[in-house]
C-alpha cells in the first residue's frame, strides 16, 4: 500500500475574549496581525479581503501561496474564530502562535488537523 505524505496544515481555533469589543471591531489592526503572522512565518501574502459587518462584525481572509489565513469576529460575543490552512512545508503553528500572542484571548480551543495523512 502507498504511504502518503502530509500535503497541508488546517488549524482551526476559537477564541473567547473578557471586553474585547474594541479590538474585535477594529479591522485595520486585525489585518495587520494576520499579516504580521504570515510574514513571521514566511508564508507569501497574494491579496487579502476585509469585509465590515453592521453593526459590529469583521471577517478577514488573507489568500497566501500556500492557502489562506482568516478571521471572522463576534464582538457582540466577545468571540471570533480563526481558520489557517498552509500547504507544503512553511509552519502554519508559527502563524497560529503569532496571532494568538497578539489577540490574546482569555480562552481558546485550537485543532489541528495533517491534511493528506494516512490514518
């Protein structure tokens, strides 16, 4: 049988904030730490979409050579969910790691999953 080998790296995270209404309405520096992670983990930004909600609400999508890195937030909820998704072999925890560190949730729940593993 024919062993495959890992193509990607899906992580998936929410996270859950105490009054964090402000910076999870503020679509500007939500970008720039989604950009920010890419670059620390050398991933290649191809465009990015920053859609505004009404009344409060953002999703960030960061299309990268390697796939994509988004943000969709609920700050009515003090919440958002972060979806990461790096093919080949640059480190999509180096992302997971970088935006975590700058959001700063009080809690979160990260999974990730190999994509193209053998179980």
């Amino acid at each position: 049988m024919q062993k495959y080998k890992p193509i990607a790296t899906h992580i998936y995270i929410d996270c859950f904030f105490r009054d964090r209404a402000g910076l999870l309405n503020n679509g500007v520096k939500l970008l720039k730490i989604l950009c920010d992670a890419c670059r620390a983990a050398d991933v290649t930004i191809e465009d990015v979409l920053l859609k505004f909600y009404h009344p409060v609400g953002i999703t960030i999508q960061v299309n990268v050579s390697e796939s994509h890195v988004s943000l969709y937030t609920y700050p009515e909820e003090n919440f958002c969910m972060i979806d990461i998704l790096i093919c080949g072999e640059k480190d999509a925890t180096r992302v997971s790691d970088y935006i975590l560190s700058k959001l700063k949730p009080e809690k979160y729940t990260l999974k990730k999953d190999i994509v193209g593993k053998e179980s």
